[in-house]
C-alpha cells in the first residue's frame, strides 16, 4: 500500500493504523492464544500463544535459558528468518504498514530486523510517507509492524528495527550532525558522548532499536571517497571518539553497530570500486592501526551489532573469514552481539572475489565464517531460501545455524524486545520536538571548524625548501 501526501492520505494513514489496532484480538492469533486469552498479561508476553509462560517468555529467568528455550521450539524456517534483514518502505518492502499480503512472504515466519523503515530517507523519493512525522505518528506505525510479528507469526519473535547513524539519525526530520571527519576534528571526548546520546534517543523514541553507528575506519588515504565518513587517520582518537559515540547510543537503550569491519578504508592507488580488493596493507598495520579502534570499542564500549565489510585481506574476503569473524571478533575481542554485512559482501564472495563457485556456496560459507545476518537491498528470500536448501541437504549443520541464530536473539532478549516491545507514542515528539537541539548543533560545528595559518616563519621555512 502506497500513501501519497495530502490532508485525505494522512487521515487514511491515521486509518490503516486504527483498523489494524481494531483487528488485534479478533482471531486465533491476532493477539489472542489458545481459549481466546489475550496474549499480553501482566509482566510477560504469551508470544507462542499456548497459554502457558514458558520460559522464553519469563523476564526474571537469565537469558542464555531463554535463549535456548526459544531455540527448541523453533524450525527451520522460523531460525533462517533470523539470518536476514528486510530493507523498509521505498527500499525492498513495498508496504508501509501490514497487509494481508504478508501471510504469502518470508517474513510470516519472523525477520532478523527491518532497516530503514519510514525513515522518509532524502534523495529516495520512493521512501517518503507520511507516516515519518509527526514522530507521534512514526512510532505508532512502528509499533503497527511489530504487533503483526509479534501476533501474527508462530513463535512472535519481535524485530530488531534498524537505521543509519554516523551524522545524526537517518530520519527526514532528526537533528542532523556534522560529518564524522568534522565530528573528529572537535578532539571532545563528552561531545561526542552526547552527540551519541542525542542519537540513541532520537533513535528509540519514534522505535528504532539498533543504530549503525559509529564508523571506526581509518582515513589515511585522502583520494579515498567515504574519507568524510570517518573521524581521522589517527587510530587512538578514532576508538577514543568512536567509544563515546558507542556509549551514548546503548546509553539509550539502543544497539551500537560498529562498522565497516575490517580493513576497509584502503583504495588501491587512491581507485574505488571493482578495484577494491586485496587492500594493501601488512599484518602490523592490520593489527596496530585498522583493528585497534575495533579491539578497543569491543572491549570497552561493548557494542551489540558490528557490520562486516565486503573487502578481502590477504585473499580472503572477510564476510567470509573465520578468522576475522570468530577467532578475531568473538574469541580475542570477545564481541557478544551479532554481525550483519554490509551491502552485497555476501554475493562478492561468488561475483567478485570468486571464492565461492555459486551464491549458495557463499551462503555456506559466510554463516560458517560467523555471519549472523544478510543485509543488502534485496529481499530476504535470497539469502534465506539457499541457507534452507544448505540445511536440509546436510551442507551445513543445524548446530552452526543455531549458533547463528542464538546470536541475534541474544541481542534482542538484551534490548528488552521481549519484555518491553513496543514504544510510547506519546513521548516521541516531546523527545524529537524542533529545535531542540539547536544550541547543541551550533556549539559542535564551532568546535570542527579547522583553521590554517600560513605565518612569516612557515611561509619562509616553504620558501627554503624550494
């Protein structure tokens, strides 16, 4: 369903909203279980709908129990829709809010998250709506999509509702930041932490949970073009600056996903595109300059996403290494989140990087790598569908998958998705009211302005060395 802008469009989105509210409830699963019981009681979620509080479902038992109390009831197919993201409204999904057609798609057995969704993201014109403001608004229509998870699938797992953040929210009305390269030049550790507590906040409030923010790649090669997406060359103050955004963001109550991991930021001879492979790069540096803000961000910061990069090191993409994304991420920096990938990493290792001789191949070989999710603009199908075929065909153990999946849940159980779901409308547009971070805005593009001075001793010390 598309609305257009327009007085009568914005009542008909104030419409679908109430209609679907007056639909929940009215069936066997429509946020009714068994006998016809509401499925919200007080304290916990009947999400299986079976009447009983299993232990999932339970707030006071430890996570790692839930965990594998979900795992247990869960199929295979309900688990694949745990690997893969599906991109929001004007992306991949068509919809803005449920429809009957849902039922027919992938997603009837859950998603891992959805990205972007009614974010009225700038130069889209396919994803404006009128739903993304006032953010009263937005947050009902996020909490429309996840009643229909929660209510309308099998086991009700909630969704992880992602979005952009390294210069502010990707939202057409959030408070827009500097530059990260600008943001690096202020050389204000409390300035960025509020910078990232500005972001976390506005983030939750409209119903966002998971922010993919900050960028912890090094600008050493100026040619290269996302130079103004990074704080600096200098890997100290790249995990300094980059640790405070971290902890501001979960100070929220929302997920830090650190990227591009890792080794990203390197052109070939100042080259982009198709040329980015193999970067050069020896293992001291790997270890000293492009990992240590990621080891240091891990260890102190303790984010809960971390985004693979579509790169190669040393002939190895590292969507597709073990060692990059276990025996590095988890076992030596002890990241406990989950990993999603950046844009196509998963089919550069078939179409690019040639390690894999099919798409399904690298499907293998990512999820054994230590991948949790696919993310890219396609749908989600295309990731899930071969990873089924992989399970059943015995290519690919049920055990990894459910390492996997274990993952992703783990953050979601952490994030409180399970016991607290759902966002108060009410307060969103107090928190994201305008101009109320004006001052803040101002005094952080005062403290990134970078001035030159060209005075008699350097302009005479120039002259000489002609």
């Amino acid at each position: 369903m598309v609305i257009k802008r327009g007085f009568l469009t914005v009542a008909a989105s104030f419409s679908v909203i109430f209609s679907w509210g007056q639909q929940r409830g009215s069936g066997p699963v429509g946020g009714r279980g068994e006998g016809g019981k509401s499925i919200y009681h007080d304290g916990w979620i009947d999400f299986n709908k079976n009447g009983v509080k299993d232990i999932f479902e339970d707030p006071a038992r430890p996570v790692e129990q839930r965990i594998a109390d979900l795992l247990g009831q869960m199929s295979l197919e309900e688990k694949t829709c745990q690997t893969a993201t599906l991109y929001g409204y004007g992306r991949v999904l068509k919809d803005e809010l449920p429809t009957p057609a849902w039922k027919n798609e992938v997603w009837k057995d859950g998603i891992a998250n959805i990205d972007e969704h009614l974010n009225s993201v700038a130069g889209n014109a396919g994803a404006q709506t009128t739903l993304s403001y006032p953010f009263s608004r937005h947050a009902e229509a996020i909490n429309t999509v996840q009643h229909w998870f929660i209510e309308q699938t099998r086991l009700g797992i909630p969704v992880d509702f992602t979005n952009e953040g390294i210069h502010g929210l990707n939202h057409d009305r959030a408070t827009s930041l500097p530059a990260p390269i600008a943001i690096g030049s202020t050389w204000d550790r409390a300035l960025v932490r509020e910078a990232g507590d500005i972001v976390g906040r506005e983030a939750k409030a409209p119903g966002y949970t998971n922010v993919y923010a900050p960028i912890l790649d090094l600008a050493r090669d100026p040619r290269w073009g996302r130079t103004l997406e990074c704080y600096g060359e200098d890997p100290f103050l790249v995990a300094e600056l980059g640790k405070q955004m971290t902890l501001g963001i979960q100070g929220e109550g929302v997920a830090s996903t650190l990227k591009h991991y890792a080794v990203y930021s390197v052109p070939k001879g100042g080259r982009d595109g198709s040329v980015r492979t193999d970067p050069h790069v020896a293992p001291r540096e790997l270890y000293q300059l492009y990992l240590y803000a990621f080891r240091r961000v891990i260890q102190e910061a303790h984010p809960l996403g971390v985004m693979s990069s579509y790169n190669d090191w040393d002939g190895v993409p590292i969507t597709g290494s073990y060692y990059f994304l276990t025996e590095l991420l988890r076992e030596r920096f002890g990241f406990d989140g989950y990993v999603v990938s950046d844009s196509d990493a998963v089919e550069y290792l078939f179409t690019k990087h040639h390690v894999a001789d099919s798409y399904k191949e690298a499907v293998r070989q990512v999820i054994e790598a230590g991948l949790n999710v696919r993310t890219t603009f396609t749908p989600p199908n295309v990731f899930i569908d071969p990873l089924r075929e992989l399970v059943k065909e015995g290519s690919l153990s049920m055990k990894t998958l459910d390492r996997r999946v274990a993952d992703v849940l783990r953050v979601k159980f952490r994030l409180g998705l399970f016991d607290r779901p759902y966002v108060d409308p009410k307060k969103a547009d107090d928190v994201l009211k305008p101009g109320r971070t004006k001052d803040f805005m101002l005094r952080m593009a005062r403290e990134s302005v970078v001035l030159l001075k060209n005075d008699s001793s350097s302009a005479a010390a120039g002259q000489a060395a002609v």
